[in-house]
C-alpha cells in the first residue's frame, strides 16, 4: 500500500485545453484531518525537495528548521516537531510517513508513477558510484536517477539537498515541447536527450538544454562505461557548428589529497577548448590547492607536471584531453 492509499489522498493530472499546460492535484475524497495533507498542491517543485530535505534532516538527527516556510503557501502552518510533522494543528504525521508521501507526490508531479513496480530509483555520488538514501544527507551534490523497465528514465540532480537541474530521456513516440512545458517550472535547468548512438564502449547522446521553456544550447555529450560524462560538445542552435568542446577526467585514485568538503567537484579535472577564441586550451584541478583557478595550455602545463598531481593524473599519457578532438576516445566522429 502506497503512503497516499493509506492517508486516503488521491493524485490528479489535468490539462488546461487553451494553454496545453498541464497541472497537478492533490485531493481528499472525504473531509478529515488528512484533508491538511492537499496542501503539497500548493507547494513549488523546489519547496517539496526542501521539505524533503529537512526531514531527513530531523530523521538523522541533524540540523533542521522546525517551521517550514513557503512562499506559495501564507495561511498554513507547518511545523517539523520530531518524530512528527503537524500541519495547521490538525494533523500530525509521522515524519517517516510524510517523507514517503512527499517523494510518492514528486516522482508523481515528474511524470513517474510511484505505483509502477517497473520503476527503479538510485542515488549516485559525484564519481557516478552507486550509494545510498541514508548517505545522501551527508552528500552536498547528488544525483537521484529513475529507470524504467531497467533504462534510465530521468535524472534530478541536487545541489545542498535542492533539485537544481533535470535531465529526461525521451522514449521514442515523445513530444519534445509538451515535456519542455511540464518540466519548465519543476528546475532551474532542463537537459533533454533526444537521440543516442553507441560508439563503441561509449554513448553518443544528442542534447537540447532549456530555461523556463526557452532553448539555450544544443550539442552533443559521450559518456563512459560507467555512466559517466566525459565530453561534451556545445553547437551553434542555428548552424550546429561546433562552439567549443569540454572533456572531463574522473580520478579513480586520490594520492595525498583528501576531500575536505570545500572543493567544488572535487576529483575532477576539467578540460575546455576553443571557447574564448579558436585554438584556445585552458583548464580546471578540482582538487585542494589548485581549485578555483582556471590555467591556460601550454602557458601552466608545469601545474599538471606537479608532483602531486602527476600520481593521479599522469598529463603525458592523457593525450586525449591534448586536443578537443577526438571527442569519443580513440575514436573520429
């Protein structure tokens, strides 16, 4: 039994005919206390996540805020008052309850069905390695995935316990537009893939990149083995010429730096081509004492010689980040 069955709460998803857009519900059939629970209707894509967030906060025992506050929502009361959650001093909810109920409302919202046992979710670290719910309290970045029947569907990438950026899969038969529409509210930024190629180990995949239903970008991306983002090429969304390309490189060993929490990416070393003017090289060392810097090629090619980085990231024998091309290792396309 799903949390919303045994809380009596029904989930409805309607179009309004004129404007194409589509909207969410959350209702009671009979009038009780659960009726409080019509309340997530109100709440912002971002205010479910950060509802979500402090629970698990309180759950864990961390740092929470006991009054949720939102900005949709000015006459209710909400109130995390371990181990419950009261809503408008009428209804109180066991926090683990109101968490279930919360992602069964968001995996709804974003087009999934939480009642569908063919539906899979997995939370993944910065590395693309596989943890837990549990671990992602003490995670600032993280992605949670959805698959479908095994495929991966949607990714909602986190940023401090908030969804920041969406990424969605289209299956064949999908309209590009009415899911530019339906998620254009939900993130910040929207990624669409909308056709993939396996070139050999790695996947081609085709990408448009949306804010606020408005296109920003198009290009290119390939990804590893692992799942992991590896290049990516930005076009041009009218010529799809090629602007410029981005390689990324994922240590699997960390010699003597350690992962304080205060480098952004931390592990990775990005690679960036041709952006600022044709033949331009420059790059990022996600790791202490290097970090918030970008260096230009061949200006500080020495940083990438330094004798702590050249344990983890031996620059002479990476000769696919020397160049933009090519964009699949080893591999002309």
């Amino acid at each position: 039994m799903t949390k919303r069955e045994q809380y009596g709460v029904k989930f409805y998803k309607f179009q309004k005919p004129e404007t194409k857009l589509i909207y969410y519900s959350c209702k009671t059939e009979y009038v009780s206390s659960h009726s409080e629970l019509q309340i997530l209707s109100q709440f912002t894509h971002s205010e479910v996540q950060r509802l979500i967030s402090e629970i698990t906060n309180a759950m864990n025992g961390l740092y929470f805020e006991p009054d949720f506050i939102s900005q949709c929502v000015e006459t209710d009361d909400v109130k995390i008052i371990p181990p419950s959650l009261i809503i408008n001093d009428i209804l109180t909810i066991p926090l683990q309850d109101m968490k279930l109920l919360l992602e069964e409302w968001l995996a709804f919202i974003c087009h999934l069905d939480i009642n569908d046992m063919s539906i899979t979710i997995k939370y993944k670290n910065l590395f693309g390695k596989e943890i837990t719910e549990n671990q992602v309290s003490s995670l600032d970045e993280y992605d949670k995935e959805y698959y479908e029947d095994g495929i991966l569907k949607k990714i909602e990438s986190y940023e401090d316990h908030i969804v920041d950026v969406g990424t969605y899969y289209l299956s064949p038969g999908e309209e590009l537009n009415t899911l530019v529409n339906q998620f254009k509210d939900l993130w910040r930024l929207s990624f669409f893939y909308v056709s993939e190629t396996s070139v050999g180990t790695c996947v081609v995949r085709d990408w448009k990149d949306y804010r606020g239903g408005v296109m920003q970008a198009t290009g290119k991306s390939v990804f590893d083995e692992f799942g992991r983002k590896i290049a990516t090429q930005i076009l041009d969304i009218n010529t799809l010429a090629v602007r410029y390309t981005k390689k990324h490189f994922f240590l699997s060993y960390f010699g003597n730096f350690i992962d304080a929490g205060d480098v952004n990416r931390f592990g990775t070393l990005d690679f960036i081509y041709d952006r600022r003017f044709s033949g331009d090289k420059e790059f990022l060392v996600n790791l202490p004492g290097f970090e918030n810097k970008s260096y230009s090629l061949p200006t500080y090619q020495d940083v990438l010689l330094h004798p702590l980085i050249v344990p983890v990231f031996n620059w002479l024998e990476q000769t696919y980040y020397h160049n933009a091309t090519p964009l699949v290792p080893g591999i002309v396309i």
